[in-house]
C-alpha cells in the first residue's frame, strides 16, 4: 500500500479537529447553526495553517444529507465523496494556474446552474490575488449578488493584493500562525496514535522550526521519523535542523557568568569543531536569554515541564537582569551583522567577546585597566627614562598605529601650546562727540576665579535675519570711574516659531502693514505677511501651490491628499483675507490635481530637510567626533542629530 504523508493523513475532517483556529471555528459554527450564511467569504493566513482546511469543511457542512450543520456526520455520500475531492458541485480552482478573464467567465457561466447533487454549488478560489484586473473585475458583480445556490470560498496569503472592491463583498477571517507549545502538542498527540517513540524536547524544536505552520511541522516531523529510523529523538533532530544542543549554549553562558575569557574562546572553537550553524547559534543563544529573563522576573512563566527549567534558573541568579537584556541585545545584533563580518565564525566569536567586554568585571576600569599582552609590561614613565613612556600628549591607540606604519608617533598639542585664536580687529573709531565723555581708566585684573569666561559666538546660520546692533551708552561725567559701561541688547527673543519661509522676510509676518501693497507672484511671502489673519484657512494657503495670477484672480492647485482643505468654506476665508490684504475684490479658483509645482508647506519641509542634513554632515566633520570614532571606537547615531533653532 502507498504511503500516505503526515501532513494529507491528518488533514481535519471537523471544525473540532483545527487547532489554533478557535476564532474562526466559533464564527463559522454560529452561522451554520442560526442559518446565517453569507454568499463569500475570504481566508487570509501564512501557508500550512488551514486556509483550504477549513474551506472543505464548510463545504461538507454546506451539503451534508443529515442538513446545514456545523458537524458534519463524515459518512454520507456528500461528506466522502468532499474528502476524496470527487464532489462534482465543489470546485476548487487554483488562481496561480487560471488567472485570466477566460477562466473566469467558465466559472460565471457554470454558477447560473443549479446543483446536481448537493445543496450548494461551492467554489474555493486558492491564491485569489494571482487574478488579473480583469478577472476580478468580470467577478464583481456575481460576486456581489450570486445565484442562491453559489456559495463562493476565497482563499489567500497576500491579502493586500486583492481589491477592495472584492474585499468589500466577503467576510474576511484571518487564520493565525500556531504557537511552537500548540504545534508540539498536536505532534505529540499524532505519535501517540500512530504509537512512535518520541522525545518531548525533539517536538519542542520542530515546533519551533514550523515558524506556526502546522503542514511544514507535520513535513518535518515525516523527516524526523525518516532520520531516526521510525523514533524522533532530540538528538536526531538537531542534527537534521542544524540546531544547537542548549548544553552547549549553557557552557558559553556559564562562562560568560566567570568572565572567564579564555574557556570562552575554547566553547566558540567546540561550536566550529561541531560544524553548527552559527546563524542557529545566536538564535538559539537569543532564545535561552530570553527565558533567562522571564526566569528572573516572571518566574511562573517558565513551564513546569521544561526540560531545562533547573539549569535556567540556576544560571538566571549568576546573570544580573541588566546582564541579561545587554547579552540578549547583542546576540540579536550580532545575528543582524553576521553577513557582514569576514565570515561567520569570527562574526560569532566577536560577538561572544563583545558580551565578555561588557563584563562587571571587565566593564568597570576599562579606561585605564592594561590590555593583556604577552611581552613583559614597559617600565613605569620617570624623566631619566623617557624611551620607554609614551611622550605626553600622545594617546596609546596613537602610538600603536605608528608603531604599526613604522613613524613616530605625533604628538597632540597640549591646550597650554595651542596657538591662540588671532584677536578681531578692532572696528574703526567713530567721530568724537563735541563734548567728549571722560574715558574711564581700565580696572585693575580680577582673580583667576573671578574673571568672566569668554564667549566665542558662534557664526549665525545663513538663513537666519542679520543681527541687531548692541546700543552702548556713553558714560557721564560724574559716573564711577570704575563702573561698566552698560550694554542694552536691541534684540528680542520673544519671536513665534514661523516657517523658515516667513523668517527670511523683512516685514512682520504677524501684522498687515496698513499702505496697499502690491503682490508680485510671490505666493509664499504672501502667505508670511499674512501670518495668523489667515486662521483656519491656513492649512489651504500653506498646500496650495500659485498656478496664475492675473491682478484679480488666484487660481490655486490643490494636490490629492488635501482635498479636505479645499472645501468652500476655506475658500471663503481665504479669499476675504486676501482681498483685505489686497485692498480690493478678488476671485479665488481653487482644484485638486497633481502637483508639479512647490507649495509654501513642501518649501518648508525641504528647508528643514537641508538643515538637519547639514547638522548631521557637520557633526561627521567634526575633528573631536572623528578622533573618537577612530580612536575610541565610538558611533555616531546620525539620526539623534538635530540642528538647533535660533
């Protein structure tokens, strides 16, 4: 007799026999029941998790003999012939193969005719978003209002791509991916019946290797039985996964636990020596560290069950908690980054060595802590001796590129040599008043820790308006001689926030100025002079680029996406805040269409685009943040950059 798969042999006959489907099973269940029915109905869900399952399941229930039920008895000449996928009113129709309006208009055609045997004339569409356009289309209205004996069964893994106009016609159920505990449970219990020897661990990784598809879990387990000669031991199936054994993630975890660097490197080199994936490696690593993590603080989370359960929680009270989520996020980045590192072997150990770096041990001198090295320390720096010291001012991982490109190692000035900044010019003295003020004597030099710090300002953006003049008053005669002359700063900070358009702009966005000013095409500046006398008519103004102007009529664009902006009584506003502005009655025009041009709030954002693009190349020139990337190793996280407003 021919051997039938797993995956086909347990196929569920009943809605009892889903697993992880409740959802849908209960939804369905109650429609049979009180004999509401709908015409269409559409299954979304990743492969293997019961899309068609459930499809032919309806169908039975649809026309067993016993009548429309959600139990179908499984026996009658309906209910087998479905099984054995010989009903003649079923039709099951694969879009990948049929996916153009020829075939769907067989279909159409046939759907006007009663059933021959059963009920309901059913149709199960697999893989729906593989039609045309013009399949869809030529379905949309059977689909809509079909014959009372059509029942239409749609099914597929991108929902995205079918139409809204389909999707509007059907109920939609969303099948959910199994967990790996409910996948291992039905594993479990199909070897039960088919009396196989099994390992519960072994059903615990192929759960987990089934990414929540029961039909691949099913496919892998058929292989497992194949490797371990009708047993599926842990063993057996690691070594068919490419898994890696937890005995020997617990020693690197371990080690880890003893900062002890060198039977660290020894635990990576077993792992090479083994030939396991270390992709699966730091996966697995990832996984443990997890439940290290619900061990320290959910504890009751961890199952009672679990093969490792002593081993974890013995090892979750050696690891900090803070241990745990730092190792935990290197493992995953060091995953992400394996691709990319000379090849994976280095990539893992590296990342095991970044876990070590990051020790309480090791984390806490790091500054200054001598790195290991296998010649004896250099002698100690004195002045009799300075051959054997690094000179002042140069750093060690200076020192160790020169020694490494055979030069000298530079020195790094000192702030005491540094050549001192040029001082400014001094600005052309103006003319002497008719009574020139008496010149106070300079005052005697203040303490070291009295004297103001000095203020070097910092060159104003190029955008920004020129600043203010400071006013000095002279001082008087009878004023103390060794008073301050006083400083009034001119300048207000007190400006609203306005669009970088606006602040370009001499006249005060805020006020109307009172003569008749003349518009000169420059929609933008017209909008800044406007300021808030727009109101909420703002929004409008700001996406709505200036087609034509013509001395009285505005006619603006309105792309798509605004189109709730450009109601009438936006309009309105605008146009009696313009012709006010103006001095005289204006038409207004406005339309909805696609935009070649740049509005005033597009103008904007690419303003600011500029600026944190140039805030972000400013900080990846910057001298001191290049030297500690180079030599410190840091990083520079360029999307935390922002330029600073004035």
């Amino acid at each position: 007799m021919t051997y039938q798969v797993l995956a086909r042999k347990w196929r569920p006959k009943r809605f009892a026999d889903l697993v992880g489907q409740e959802h849908v099973v209960r939804a369905l269940s109650n429609a049979l029941k009180e004999s509401r029915l709908h015409h269409a109905y559409l299954l979304t869900g990743t492969r293997g998790v019961g899309k068609t399952t459930i499809a032919r399941i309806l169908a039975k229930s649809l026309n067993c003999e016993t009548g429309t039920t959600a139990e179908p008895c499984g026996v009658c000449q309906a209910c087998t012939q479905i099984d054995a996928g010989r009903f003649v009113d079923l039709l099951e129709i694969d879009a990948a193969s049929n996916t153009g309006i020829d075939n769907i208009r067989e279909v159409l055609e046939n759907a006007q005719y009663t059933p021959t045997m059963g009920r309901y004339k059913v149709y199960i569409i697999d893989e729906v978003h593989m039609l045309s356009k013009s399949a869809f289309n030529a379905m949309l209205k059977t689909l809509e209002e079909p014959p009372a004996h059509v029942k239409f069964i749609l099914a597929t893994t991108d929902p995205q791509k079918v139409p809204v106009t389909v999707l509007s016609r059907c109920l939609q159920f969303s099948l959910r991916n199994m967990t790996p505990q409910q996948v291992a449970g039905h594993l479990a219990h199909m070897l039960d019946v088919e009396g196989i020897a099994y390992d519960t661990p072994a059903l615990a990784l192929l759960g987990r290797a089934a990414a929540g598809s029961m039909r691949d879990a099913q496919s892998l387990l058929d292989q497992a039985i194949a490797y371990g000669l009708g047993e599926v031991k842990e063993d057996g199936v690691r070594a068919m996964l490419g898994a890696v054994d937890k005995r020997y993630l617990f020693a690197l975890l371990d080690a880890l636990a003893d900062a002890d660097g060198p039977r660290l490197v020894g635990e990576v080199e077993a792992l090479a020596a083994r030939g396991i994936g270390f992709d699966s490696a730091l996966a697995e690593l990832a996984s443990l560290l997890h439940q290290l993590a619900l061990a320290q603080t959910v504890p009751a989370a961890i199952a009672s069950d679990e093969p490792e359960r002593d081993a974890i929680f013995a090892l979750a009270q050696r690891l900090a908690a803070e241990d745990v989520q730092l190792y935990y996020q290197i493992a995953l980045h060091g995953r992400r980054d394996l691709a990319l590192a000379p090849d994976e072997h280095a990539g893992f150990s590296m990342s095991m060595l970044r876990m070590l770096a990051f020790h309480p041990v090791n984390g806490g001198e790091s500054a200054t802590r001598p790195l290991p090295v296998a010649r004896p320390p250099v002698p100690a720096a004195n002045p009799g001796a300075s051959s054997a010291a690094l000179p002042a001012g140069v750093s060690p991982a200076r020192a160790a590129l020169a020694q490494l490109g055979g030069k000298p190692a530079e020195r790094s000035p000192t702030a005491a040599e540094k050549p001192a900044a040029p001082e400014p010019e001094p600005e052309p003295a103006r003319p002497a008043p008719a009574a020139p003020a008496r010149q106070a004597p300079p005052p005697e030099p203040a303490p070291w820790d009295e004297q103001p710090a000095a203020v070097v300002p910092s060159p104003a953006p190029a955008t920004a308006r020129p600043p203010v003049p400071a006013r000095v008053e002279e001082v008087p005669d009878d004023a103390d001689d060794d008073a301050e002359p006083e400083v009034l700063d001119t300048a207000s900070d007190s400006d609203d926030e306005l669009p970088a358009y606006a602040m370009m702009m001499d006249e005060d966005p805020g006020e109307l100025v009172s003569d008749t000013p003349v518009f000169d095409g420059d929609w933008a500046s017209l909008i800044g002079r406007l300021g808030n006398k727009l109101g909420a008519a703002r929004m409008l103004a700001q996406n709505a680029a200036l087609k034509h102007w013509d001395g009285k009529v505005f006619e603006l664009a309105v792309p798509e996406g605004f189109r709730t902006m450009a109601t009438r009584d936006y309009q309105d506003k605008l146009k009696s805040v313009l012709g006010e502005y103006l001095g005289q009655s204006i038409e207004l025009r406005v339309s909805v269409e696609t935009l070649d041009m740049e509005t005033p709030a597009m103008r904007d954002a690419r303003f600011k685009r500029e600026q944190l693009a140039g805030a972000r190349q400013h900080m990846e020139n910057d001298p001191v943040v290049q030297q500690l990337v180079q030599e410190m190793g840091a990083m520079l996280l360029a999307e935390t950059v922002q330029p600073v407003q004035e």
